[in-house]
C-alpha cells in the first residue's frame, strides 16, 4: 500500500480457507462498483486508504453509498458534517499509538462521535505514520528498521491482519474475534473508546 491513496479490496477469495484476494492502486468508486457489478457483487464494495488516502475513504463513502465499508489508515478527517455519520455503514480507524489516541487528532475523535453504525478505532504501539505501508516491510527485509519502533514485517502483518478481518467480517458476514479482542498475539494494539453506538462489542 502506497502512501497517500485509497486502494480497493475486492471481495474474492483464493480458494477455502486462503485470505482474501487484495489489489492496491488508485480506487475510483466508478471502477469499484463497475468491477463489482461484474462479478456480481454489486453489495461488497470496500474501500481502505492511507494517509490522505484514508481521508478520501471516508469523504468517498459520504458521497456514495455504493461504498459499502471503509478504513482509514493514520489519516485525516476532512469532514464533520451530517453526511460523515456514512448512514450507519461500518468503519474502522486504524492508527498509530502516538499520534492518534484519542485527544491527539481532534478529526478523529470528531469522527468517532459522528459514526453512527458498527465501528473500530484501533492504534498500534511503536507504530510511525508509514508504518501501513509496504515502505517498512521492504525496510525490515533490508535490516533498516527502527530499533525503537515496530519491526516493519510485524507493522505489516497486523496491518493485514485487521484490514482482512474487518472486509471479511463486513463483506462475507464472517465473525472475526480479533476485532472485538487483540488477544496476546497482538499486544502492540489497542482498541480505543467503545460506548452505547457500538452495536457489536464481540465482533
């Protein structure tokens, strides 16, 4: 995933019990509901951007309603209008530990109150803004990590794991524990406010 662009993840599998088939690049609604409509799917239209990426997702999903779910990843909110509420559809924030807590990024706590429907805002420890990347999965394999953040290969694998989850759970239906609890295996996240509008705490 490339700094600063929404990317798609159309709802295809390889085969029983592989991940979700993922394509990264530039993410028109018009091309996501066209492909979609192709393969019959016209309902499971997802969209996950980084940086300003990730504020286009959710600005996206204000205009179009063809956008069924989104994430957005160490990115602003551009807007705290009546329409930012996305009529309920499902959102998750996906964020660094440093930068956005609540109370560090007035857009997102904004965001969080206007979210009416099923939501996550999840932040990871040691995690920097590229961390969402593939910039710091390929510096990990280079051995040019940060030694005081978080390893670039296991800032990618959560990064996969949550986004993965949260497309399988709201595009195929499939409960995903991991969105209610990190569990041990995932101590560097943390799963920030919940509170009366979160219909689904377990999932």
């Amino acid at each position: 995933m490339r700094k600063g662009r929404a990317h798609h993840f159309p709802a295809r599998r390889r085969g029983p019990g592989q991940g979700p088939v993922l394509h990264s690049g530039p993410a028109p609604v018009a091309h996501l509901a066209l492909e979609a409509r192709r393969h019959g799917r016209q309902e499971k239209v997802g969209m996950a951007g980084h940086s300003l990426g990730g504020a286009s997702t959710g600005a996206s999903m204000e205009k179009d309603s063809r956008v069924r779910t989104g994430v957005n990843m160490d990115g602003p909110f551009i807007n705290a209008g009546k329409s930012s509420d996305l009529s309920g559809r499902p959102f998750m924030m996906l964020g660094t530990k440093d930068d956005h807590s609540p109370g560090d990024d007035t857009t997102w706590d904004t965001a969080w109150k206007q979210l009416k429907g099923w939501k996550r805002w999840a932040t990871l420890t040691g995690a920097e803004h590229m961390s969402f990347t593939d910039l710091v999965s390929l510096a990990g394999q280079l051995g040019a990590d940060d030694p005081e953040g978080l390893p670039g290969e296991r800032a990618a694998e959560i990064t996969r794991d949550y986004v993965g989850a949260f497309f399988d759970r709201h595009l195929h239906g499939r409960h995903q524990a991991l969105l209610g609890h990190p569990g041990e295996t995932r101590p560097e996240v943390t799963l920030q406010h919940r509170d009366s509008r979160d219909p689904s705490p377990r999932s």
